[in-house]
C-alpha cells in the first residue's frame, strides 16, 4: 500500500518510522529540504520538497496512485487543502488531516465529507482525553480501556515500602486478593513477558489486565490511596491544558492554569471562565509554593518544553503531590524519565500516530482489522482489541489447545458485557473481543495473525 506523508515534523517521522516497519511504501513531502534529506539519510523513503497543498507538488508525489494522504504539516489550514487537493485528483484516495485549533472542532465534524476527510487527528485533544481518565482513577502511571470500558490495562510502579516488592507473581493473587493478569515487567528499560516465578523488585513497573472492578480491589487491596481528585494545578496554557482545563471544570474540579504569557492569560480567562487562570512561571519553584501547590491534588505538566516539564513534576514530588503527570514530547528519553520517577507521562504524538497506525491497518483489512491499538513500555509492547468474526479460527476452542504465535498473549475475552481474564480452559466465541498483547517485533494485522 503506498501512503504519502505530508509533514516531516515530529508527528510525520514518527509514522515515517511506524509504517515502515509494517512493510508499507513512505513518500514524505516537506518544504524545507535540510529535514527531508535528515529523513531520507535514516529511512529509505522517497521525498519530494514543496508545499504539500499545492496541486504540483502532489503530482510530483504521485497521488494518483497513492492509497492514502496523511496531512500532518504544522498548519490547519494547509492540511486541509492538501487533502481537498488530493481528493480532487484521486477521488478513491483515503485522507487524513491533523486539526489542533479548538475553533475548528465543530465545523470540521458537520463539514468533513465538505473537506474531503476520512478521518481527523487531534494529537492535543487525545492527550487531554486521556490525562482526564487518569485523574478521574488515581493510583496508575497509565490506563487503557478495552472491550468498551469493561476491561483495562493499567500500568504501575512498584515502590520499595509497595506490598508487592520482593513479591514473586505466583504469590500475587494471595496478597492482591484479585483476579489479574501480568502482561509485561520494564526492569531498567527492559520489556520483558514474566512467568509464575518472576519476583517484582523496587522500581519495576508492570503492565496489568483486569476488569474495572477487580482494578478497584486490587488498588484498595495494595494500600494505595485512590480519593477523588478536587483541586489541580495546570501548569502551561497550551492547547492541551484548554482542553484539559475544560473537561475538569465541567467535573466541577478546582483549577489552577498557570501560564506566564499575560496576552495568552487573559484569552485563556475569557474562554475558560471557571479556571482560575494565573499568569507567572511554573518553573520558579517560590511561585509555585506560594500558588499552593503543596495543596494540590495533583500537578500536570504541560509546558512546550520537556525539560522544564520534568523540572515542574519533580518540585511538585517534592512537595509530596500525589499524583503527577508529565507531557512530553521526545520517547527517546524514557530511560532518563523513569530514573527521575516523573509520575504518568504523556506523549500526545504518540497518541496521535496509534491512531492512525489502527485506522492504516484497518485499510489493508476490511475484515478482522483491530478495533483499537495501544502501545506501551516505551513502544516495545502492543495491546490490541479485536472481534472475533465468522472468519476467525479456532472458535470454541480452548486456549490450551492452540499453538499461538512467539511473543503474542490473549490477555482478556470479553463475552457481551462481561469481561474474563482467560485461562488455559477459556474459549471465545462469534463477537466476543479479545485484547492481545504482543512485543513491538510482531505486527498483527489481523486477529488471524496471532496463531502460529
């Protein structure tokens, strides 16, 4: 399948990087030459320089024969036009665009057949989607839902005074007192699939799957605090603190944004009546002391800047903050941002490339494609849900009797309403979904995919 990239920025190589790996052919299209000779020297992809809504430019890519458009540049308005363009030229072209500006959300889902849009990204408005979630559950670095909500993944760290340090897995379920299933260990920056007699030590961090309910259990069960978060300290006035901001207050949340741009304060204040907003630095540990954070719930970093970040998450640990969440916007970072303990970290980019990826792998199979993807442990592990459909194999069989594929595990099945946390005796039937958790090495197109 041939895809065309338009947008060499952040978000444009890191799918360069993603569907390359999943054998697709890259064409990038950018207009400053230096970046798509950096992007060419890393990845074998083809290149054209110009300006990705320009008809021309599009030819030069040869539109005509792509299968789909990503329009990731840095404006709205040129991702737009350049799918409106390609639409114009390949009419059985699937396209999609990256819209960040807040005022376009409403007219861009009456107007997206107008604007010639398979589908839209919002890379902030996901980041703010899902530190909402996080927030509204306390105790987890990181929360996934699955099968509609009925089931999740859940990522946590294991701390030297935790009842589960030193523990070995096969002794879990006795201290836990719930029905849970362990996907995956990072030790050090390692991924790695434990058995029965891996032992948890201090600064592990182990992805989870469970239904809410045993989640709940296992959180209370463990001693860690979960109370409702009341009042939250937003640190940066950016397009994902608005969002954020304007989810919480709807919860009826206390918030404080800080941001030290004062013409960015007052358009913030006029859109966001209910927040406080609060114009000075968050990176000047006197301001934030006296703006109370130390009474804070929970601090979100959400500043431009990764470091400046990772230096507001660690004042806001000082001050014994109980939850912490850091937005940021490089992974290649994740050995240094585990040692420092910032807390749940957030990487809207990330988001915003899963979803696509899901929506690139869907193309390729109409039938059987996963109905959602996440992606964990630094990118080294995937968790994806899929239905089982009349073409699936091996329906009714029970789990122990197939040979799956090396590295792929059925985390959960998920029957109607209720969600199961599969055993050697389980089976799945017609519609049931699965989650299936596998290492960055494997890609499943499909739910076929994960037999041998």
């Amino acid at each position: 399948m041939k895809v065309i990239i338009a947008g060499a920025g952040k978000v444009g190589t890191m799918l360069t990087r993603k569907l390359l790996l999943e054998g697709y052919e890259i064409i990038l299209i950018d207009d400053d030459q230096q970046v798509l000779e950096v992007c060419t020297e890393r990845y074998d992809v083809m290149a054209v320089q110009g300006n990705c809504a320009s008809m021309e430019t599009l030819e030069q890519a040869n539109i005509k024969k792509a299968d789909l458009l990503i329009a990731v540049s840095g404006g709205d308005e040129y991702n737009l036009l350049c799918c409106m363009t390609a639409h114009g030229i390949n009419p059985n072209i699937h396209t999609i665009a990256r819209i960040r500006k807040p005022e376009y959300g409403e007219q861009i889902y009456k107007m997206q057949d107008v604007f010639a849009l398979s589908m839209t990204v919002n890379p902030e408005r996901q980041a703010a989607l899902e530190i909402d979630r996080l927030l509204k559950y306390p105790g987890f670095l990181r929360r996934d839902t699955f099968a509609r909500g009925r089931a999740e993944m859940v990522e946590l760290k294991i701390s030297e005074k935790s009842k589960l340090c030193n523990v070995a897995l096969n002794d879990l379920n006795g201290i836990i007192r719930s029905k849970v299933l362990v996907c995956a260990v990072r030790r050090n920056g390692i991924v790695s699939a434990p058995d029965g007699n891996f032992v948890l030590r201090e600064g592990d961090r182990i992805y989870v799957t469970a239904t809410s309910k045993e989640l709940t259990s296992m959180l209370k069960n463990t001693g860690i605090i979960t109370h409702k978060v009341k009042r939250v300290m937003l640190c940066g006035g950016g397009k994902v603190s608005f969002y954020l901001a304007q989810q919480l207050a709807k919860s009826g949340i206390d918030v404080h944004l800080i941001e030290k741009d004062m013409p960015r304060c007052i358009e913030l204040s006029n859109r966001l009546p209910e927040v406080s907003v609060i114009c000075g630095d968050a990176s000047n540990q006197n301001f934030l002391e006296s703006e109370g954070v130390e009474q804070c719930d929970a601090v979100v970093a959400l500043t431009s800047y990764d470091e400046m970040n990772m230096i507001i998450s660690l004042y806001a640990q000082n001050y014994n903050v109980e939850q912490v969440i850091t937005k940021v916007d490089h992974t290649d970072n994740s050995k240094i941002q585990d040692a420092l303990g910032l807390g749940s970290v957030i990487c809207p980019k990330e988001l915003c490339c899963n979803q696509i990826v899901r929506y690139v792998r869907a193309m390729e199979n109409t039938t059987g494609a996963a109905l959602s993807i996440h992606t964990f442990a630094d990118g080294q592990m995937e968790a994806l849900e899929f239905r089982v459909d009349d073409k699936t194999l091996h329906i009714g069989d029970p789990l122990k009797a197939l040979s799956l594929r090396k590295n792929v595990l059925i985390a959960c099945i998920s029957h109607g309403k209720v969600a199961e946390i599969p055993n050697g005796d389980s089976t799945f039937a017609l519609d049931d979904r699965l989650v299936v958790v596998t290492n960055g090495d494997v890609v499943l197109h499909q739910l076929n995919d994960i037999f041998a």
